[in-house]
C-alpha cells in the first residue's frame, strides 16, 4: 500500500541542499557524527548504504510518464553506479531541497537533464577522492567501474559503500568542472529499463494514492452543483446520516472556487460505499447561478455570428491579406471546430488528509505538489509551514492533477472530522467536474497562385475568455505555422465568457491546433494540386527567419535551462523521414488511405503518417500509424519513450474517434466511459516508432507526439473518402459510401 505513515528522511539527510536561483546545485555536506559513522549521504538526491545500497531519490511527482526511473537514470549514470544495487525512492516535497518539483510540460529531462548529471559526477568524484586519500595517491590516478572504485597502477579496489561515510566528509568540487561521461560510455542511459514500479502495479500491489491507508480513516464523497458556480440551497444531512455507517453529513460553503473550494455537500462514513450510499440520499437543491444557460449549441451559434463581423482583435497581420486573397489563383474557405474533452485518469481524484493540532498532512497523487501545499493553506487559512504534503504515484494526469481542488476538499473536509479522512471522486464526479480541454472554433481563408505557392492565409479563432485575457488554456500562439512561411498570414480573435473550468490537456492547445491547421493545409495542398507532403515541404521551404524577440526584463542567470529555438530544419527532417518509413505515395487499396502530418510541441518535433481505411458504414479503422520524433542527443529510456509515443498516439486517436464533452443548461451530459470512450484493445493498430538523434539537447516526450496523429488520421480518411473533417470527434454518419 501506499504508506501512511512515510518515514522522514533519515538522520543523514538532514542537510542543506537544494538549487540555487540559477539553477546552480547548493551542497552542504556538513553531517554529524552519528550519519557519517553509518553511512554516507553525498548529496540530497544520493545515499550510499554500508551494504552497497544506492538509493536515489526521484524528484518529481510520477503519474505514468516514467521519471521516477528516467531521472535516477541520469544520476546513477554519470555515478557509475551499479543499477542492480539502486533503490529508488520517491523524494520528499521540499523545492528547497529539490528545486522544482512537477509533472507538467514534458519539462522533467530538459530542465534535470544537466544539473542530474553533475550531481551524479559530484558523487562520483567524492567517492573517488575518499579512496585516493585513503591510498595516499592522486584522483586522477583512479577510475571508477559500476559501484567500485579502482586505482589503476596498483589494481587496488574499494567498494562505494565502504567509501561511503568518508566521501560524505569529502569537499564538495565545483560542479561546472566536472568532467562528464561521453554517451558512448553510457551503461544506464540510453538502455531500455523498465519502470521501478512495474512489479508492484503487474502483481496489483498497492501503490496509488487511492491505496493510501492510515489508522483510524474515514472515507468522504463530496457531491458539487452540476452547473459550475453553484451552491447548495438545501440539503437533507439527517436523511444522509440515517444510512449505516455514515459518521458527518455537511454543507461546504464555496471559497475560492474552481481552483479551490466548491460548494458543495460532504459526506463521510467508516466505508466510501456508505459515503457513497449516504450520498443518494441527500435530495440536494441547487442554486444554479448565472451559467445555467450555456450550452454547447449556444457555442456554436455564436461562433457562426463571430464570423459575420469583425473580429475583437487582430492577434498578427503579415504583409497585406486582403490584397493578397484577391489576386489569388485559388481561394479555399473552411470552418473547423473542436469539442471540450476530459482528462479521465484511470485513477480518479483523490486524497487523503489527516488534520491534527492546527496542522495538516496530505497524501495526494497530483503533478505539482508545492503549489498544491500553498493553497491548501490559503484556504484553510494556515501558514504554509503547517500543510505537509506527500507524493503518491497517480494512476494517470495528462494535466488533470496540475490542478489540485481535491487536494483542498480533502483537507478542508478533515479539518472538519479531525480524523484521517479519504477522499474518492466517481468516474462521474472526474467526468463534470474536470478542468476541460477548451473547444474552439476557426473560419480559415487561404489563397494559392497559379503555381500552387501559398500566398495568404487567415484564421478567425473563436474560443472563449474576457476582455484582454483567455480562459485557461484557450488562446492560441500567434507564431503558429505557417507564421514566417508565408507572407501574408493573419490570425483574428472573438472570444465568449465561459462558466467552465479548463485546463491544460496533454499537449495543451497543440492536441486541437494541429487537427485545424494541418487539417486546412491538406485543403490548401488540394487546391495547389500538390500531393500533402510535398506541399508541406515547400511551405516549409519558403520560411523566413522571425525577428528575434526583445531581451526580456529579467534575463535568466547564466546555467539556467533555455528552452531551444525553433529548428525548420528538424521539422523537415521528421517529415521526410516519416515518409521514408511509411513509403508515402504507395498505392492503397480501395477504401484506404494515407495521411500525413506534423507539429513542433513542448520543445519536440514529431510527423506521422496513419494509414485508416472507411468502410461502407462509415466505420473507421487505423492500420497502423508511423512516428519520427527529434528531442535531441539523448534518449534516457528508450522502454519509456516509446512508451510515450504509443500512449500519446492512442491519447490522439480516441480523441479523433469517441471524445466529446457538452454542455446543456450549464451541465457536462457525458459521466462515464460509455459516454466518453477510451481507446480498447481490439482497436489499437500497429505503431511504428523512430527516433531521429540529433545534436540538440535533450527534451521531453511526453505530450509531443500527441498533435499529429488527429490530422494524419483526416488526412487518411480524405484520401479513402474524398470527404473532409472539419469537426472532431469524427461522425460516422458523414462518412457513409
């Protein structure tokens, strides 16, 4: 089980250690007598046990994505540890210690990916300078093998765990001298590794947040207003308390919602299924608030009314459209939408918090962990010092648990009980009660001349905000391709208010933007009479360097991560290759098609060909999909990575095919999978898998690989079909011979 009663670090982790502002390691490894006579902890992340144990402590919060393996990788590599004697253990929340701590933006390898690996040489040379002193000979006279180190003239050896409590004394050295491995070196990184907790889920141990046990635990449901803002105007809590087993019925008064504290009903009894039974009884009466009459249809109509008038802002205006659509050869018009979607983890929300003496502890599998620390304590009106949280391994997040409102109604409901309380959502509850992926709404017009050269290109983009600001997640980059490859490029903005919550989805904003503008770039191929790739590679082509953006007012330190640039040359290079793999131009059979499609994501370059076929009603099926991914010199995990590209590739499909959130009279109409599909085994197509290794530096792979493969999948169905899709999920009424 997910244990309750999670030891503190040890007497030899206490130690000040941590990241500087710039990214810089802080080590001070000035230890009491009593750890370094046991053992020898080299640093926060590192302690090497008298018995050859390494343990590793993995930063960031693991929900499926792999860092809990792929970061102590990194360390244990440039150690030269002997990775049969690793124990990795999640690390404690303390960005003091550990520097930031999340599980968001495919961030986790670019932003550990250097300092990890000087923190593992710093242990390594700590270690190799104990054995020199102790032999009376130079450092440089000594190497290290996998958990040993070797004097190389005398052939003399000393094991990492009897060098351990001296090395721990050792001074720390300057870690920007460090001399670091080659990747030819590597024994760690760069093989394939399965997950550290890949026994324990296979064998169904308990692990997740929801397997959290403490003494004494009560268990809550808690039941919101359908329609986002509402409160509660009455409530039957005696008729909730009659129900064996249930302990606390109460009303809780929104604070600071959606991020927060909703209003809403808790009920909380010795077993969840009482909770959930006391629950059925509450007959609650709603008021509704002023959001009530929102619907996905209302969306709609008004997306359409934008689109007669002049947009609310010029978001960018290159060259001269309006000149330049007029003396076009061929103009294409096309309006394109998308619906809201849902995260749906496996694992639904959940928490458990134990409230005691004006303090509270928090076990909860969520993707940020500090932010979740300070606004539990600004609800609850706590300092931060009193809210300790505790990482668990989620069961999925995909950009759900970014956002920690359960974390908040777990410890505000265990305040109320003063006993260890769990909080479980239902599948219904994560369903109408997400952080959802926005809809949105594009009128695309775009113009070729006679030699089928893209030469303008307009979007009228209706999503959803206020005044100057966007809900979350809802705007949309205004360098979006084919920004700077053609010069005369235009993107218009109308935004309507929203009562909904949103939030970033895996590849946020990317997941919708590549199905739209890949999706209107086939059209424009179309019009152009060039096959798909071939136009894209010429629209590619004809990119001009963008001016360089102004130095920012705070410029970062020197060693801190800089996110790279955009690289057309990588994004060619993918798409070629994609096309090499999949033997684009091949002729298919009837009823079958090919698409192709790219996207530049989260620091990530990826292309992908789907070959689908359509049969007569309407039914779709995906054959197989290629992927060509660049994120660099370095793949920490190829077992990890390609575990990402799948996940992401069947995370796109079921998009395209089954997902959809609507909305009618203010309320989400989906609540559970047979309303909101996941991808099932019998529909899962081949997936071929490359990576292009670059001389770059490594980055993410978690949401990348992801855009794509939406509008490789339309591009596939037009070339079976003849018949375009310009809305999601697909309808399969449409695509009836």
């Amino acid at each position: 089980m997910a244990d309750g009663n999670m030891p503190a670090p040890s007497r030899r982790a206490f130690l000040t250690a941590g990241l500087a502002a710039g990214g810089g390691l802080l080590l001070n490894l000035k230890l009491p007598a009593s750890a370094v006579a046991a053992g020898g902890v080299l640093n926060v992340f590192v302690e090497i046990m008298p018995d050859e144990t390494v343990v590793i402590r993995a930063k960031n919060p693991e929900v499926g994505q792999g860092v809990k393996t792929s970061l102590p990788q990194i360390i244990a590599e440039e150690l030269d540890a002997d990775w049969s004697k690793v124990r990795i253990e999640m690390a404690r929340v303390d960005t003091a210690a550990f520097g930031r701590q999340s599980a968001g933006g495919s961030t986790s390898t670019p932003m550990n990916w250097d300092p990890h690996r000087r923190m593992g040489a710093a242990a390594r040379s700590m270690l190799v300078a104990a054995a020199a002193k102790d032999w009376g000979v130079s450092p440089a006279d000594c190497v290290t093998e996998p958990g040993v180190v070797v004097h190389k003239a005398s052939g003399r050896k000393a094991t990492y765990g009897s060098l351990a409590a001296k090395a721990a004394a050792i001074a720390v050295p300057d870690l920007s001298t460090l001399p670091l491995k080659d990747a030819k070196a590597y024994r760690i990184v760069g093989k394939p590794i399965g997950g550290v907790d890949n026994p324990r889920i296979v064998t169904g141990q308990p692990l997740f947040g929801i397997d959290t046990r403490l003494p004494g635990m009560l268990y809550a449901t808690f039941e919101k207003c359908p329609v986002f803002g509402g409160t509660v105007k009455s409530a039957d809590l005696d008729a909730a308390k009659a129900v064996k087993g249930v302990k606390h019925a109460f009303i809780v008064e929104p604070n600071s919602a959606p991020d927060g504290l909703a209003g809403g009903v808790a009920v909380v009894a010795d077993s969840w299924w009482a909770a959930r039974k006391g629950r059925e009884q509450l007959n609650i009466v709603w008021n509704d608030g002023k959001w009530a009459d929102q619907s996905t249809d209302g969306f709609a109509a008004k997306a359409k009314e934008f689109w007669t008038q002049a947009p609310h802002k010029a978001e960018r205006s290159d060259g001269d459209f309006d000149t330049a659509i007029t003396g076009a050869a061929k103009v294409v018009e096309a309006e394109y939408s998308y619906p809201f979607l849902a995260h749906t983890p496996l694992e639904p929300q959940n928490c458990t918090a134990h409230f005691k003496d004006g303090k509270v502890e928090i076990w909860a599998p969520t993707q940020l962990p500090d932010p979740g620390r300070l606004l539990t304590a600004r609800v609850l009106g706590l300092p931060p010092e009193a809210v300790t949280v505790h990482m668990i391994r989620g069961g999925g997040g995909f950009g759900r648990r970014l956002m920690n409102d359960y974390m908040v109604e777990a410890a505000w409901i265990a305040k109320q009980v003063g006993v260890p309380v769990q909080l479980i959502w239902t599948r219904e509850d994560d369903v109408r009660h997400d952080f959802y992926r926005p809809g949105g709404f594009h009128k695309f017009t775009g113009g070729v001349d006679k030699a089928g050269k893209l030469i303008a290109w307009r979007d009228h983009f209706v999503t959803f905000g206020e005044g100057e600001g966007y809900s979350r997640s809802a705007a949309m980059e205004p360098a979006q391709f084919p920004a700077n490859c053609t010069p005369n490029y235009r993107i218009d903005v109308s935004k309507m208010p929203l009562g909904m919550p949103t939030g970033w989805l895996r590849a946020p904003s990317s997941n919708a933007l590549a199905f739209v503008i890949q999706g209107f770039m086939d059209e424009m191929a179309e019009a152009a009479g060039k096959d798909p790739l071939q136009f894209r590679l010429d629209v590619l082509a004809s990119r001009v360097a963008p001016p360089p953006p102004p130095a920012p007012a705070n410029p970062p330190p020197p060693g801190a991560f800089q996110p790279p640039a955009y690289n057309n040359a990588r994004t060619i290079a993918v798409l070629k290759r994609v096309a090499e793999r999949a033997k684009w131009g091949r002729k298919t059979p009837k009823g079958t098609g090919l698409g192709i499609a790219f996207y530049f994501s989260h620091m990530g370059y990826f292309a992908h060909v789907v070959e689908a076929s359509v049969a007569d009603d309407g039914a779709v099926k995906v054959h197989k999909v290629w992927a060509v991914g660049d994120v660099g010199r370095q793949i920490v995990n190829p077992s990890g990575a390609r575990n990402q590209v799948e996940g992401s590739i069947l995370d796109g499909l079921a998009q395209a095919l089954y997902q959809k959130i609507t909305l009618e009279n203010g309320r989400v109409v989906q609540g559970n999978f047979d309303e909101f599909p996941l991808m099932r085994m019998a529909d899962i197509p081949e997936i071929d898998v490359e990576f292009l290794i670059t001389d770059n530096h490594p980055t993410g792979l978690g949401e990348p690989a992801l855009p794509p493969v939406i509008p490789a999948l339309c591009g596939a169905i037009f070339a079976a079909t003849g018949k375009r899709v310009r809305s999601l999920p697909i309808d399969a009424e449409l695509l009836k011979a």
